[in-house]
C-alpha cells in the first residue's frame, strides 16, 4: 500500500472514531414533539414507564467505510458515566445514552429518506437501520443496541 493510501485509510478510521452521530448536545433530555413520529414516542414512552436510570449500552455502528469498533455507554442516575471505544476512553458526547438514541433518530425521521427501527418491548432501538439519500449510493448507516441494566 502506498503512503497515501495509508494516510487516507488512518484519516478515515480517525474520522469513523470520532464521528458518532448525535442530534443534541449530550445532555440534552429527549422530549417527544407533536411533530415526531408515533412509534418513536410510543417507544419512548415505553422506555420512560420503566424508570431506568442505571444502564449501559453497547451500539455496533455499520457503514459502506472502514470498521468501526462498537461503543460502550455507561449511564449512572440518568447521566453518562463512561463512554468506551476499542479499549479507549471517550468525550461522553461519543457515546449513546438513550436519550442520545431517540435524539438521534428524531432527526434520521426529520431528515432521512427511509428510517426502519425495531424497538423491544421495552422501547429501546435494537436495530436502526438510516438512508440519508436514496439517490446517493453507499450512505446508509446501520446500528444495533444491546441493553444491559446495572
């Protein structure tokens, strides 16, 4: 492989590292909207009826790009905690509380050519799968979340 092979292939894993998709800022609460899609607010709902503040989630990000190592989110009282990449230790704006999941996809909903999730009874996302532009090719993204209560 030439140098500049190498050097675009770390620049893009670098930018897969740090690119997690996240609609708000990481402490913002997700509140549903008049305008959000029904099943999202009845997942949501779902998920707030539990009252789970002690959790963590692991989130395997898929794309047409070079892997990217899953992300682990440790929430403690509602709050991120630690967020865990490849061994690494991350911003907490990296990682994926559920609030950061439902704000994520309220904005796939409000921006994306084709949104299909499958949230457990338990109103959380399981797989996301997102087309941002059906004309363009290669773009869609795709996330499975496990859950696990602490």
């Amino acid at each position: 492989m030439t140098p500049v092979k190498t050097t675009v292939r770390a620049l893009l894993l670098a930018l897969a590292l740090t690119s997690v998709p996240v609609a708000a800022h990481a402490t913002d609460p997700f509140e549903p909207a008049p305008t959000d899609d029904p099943k999202l607010v009845a997942a949501w709902e779902a998920w707030e009826s539990k009252g789970i503040d002690d959790y963590a989630t692991t989130v395997r990000h898929h794309c047409y790009c070079l892997p990217i190592p899953p992300v682990r989110t440790v929430v403690r009282d509602g709050e991120i905690h630690k967020v865990m990449q490849d061994g690494r230790r991350r911003p907490d704006g990296k990682g994926h509380s559920m609030d950061q999941l439902f704000l994520m996809l309220r904005d796939a909903y409000d921006n994306a050519d084709r949104v299909e999730v499958t949230y457990t009874p338990r109103g959380v996302p399981k797989s996301i799968s997102i087309d941002w532009d059906e004309v363009m090719v290669d773009e869609e993204q795709s996330y499975n979340v496990t859950l696990v209560r602490r």
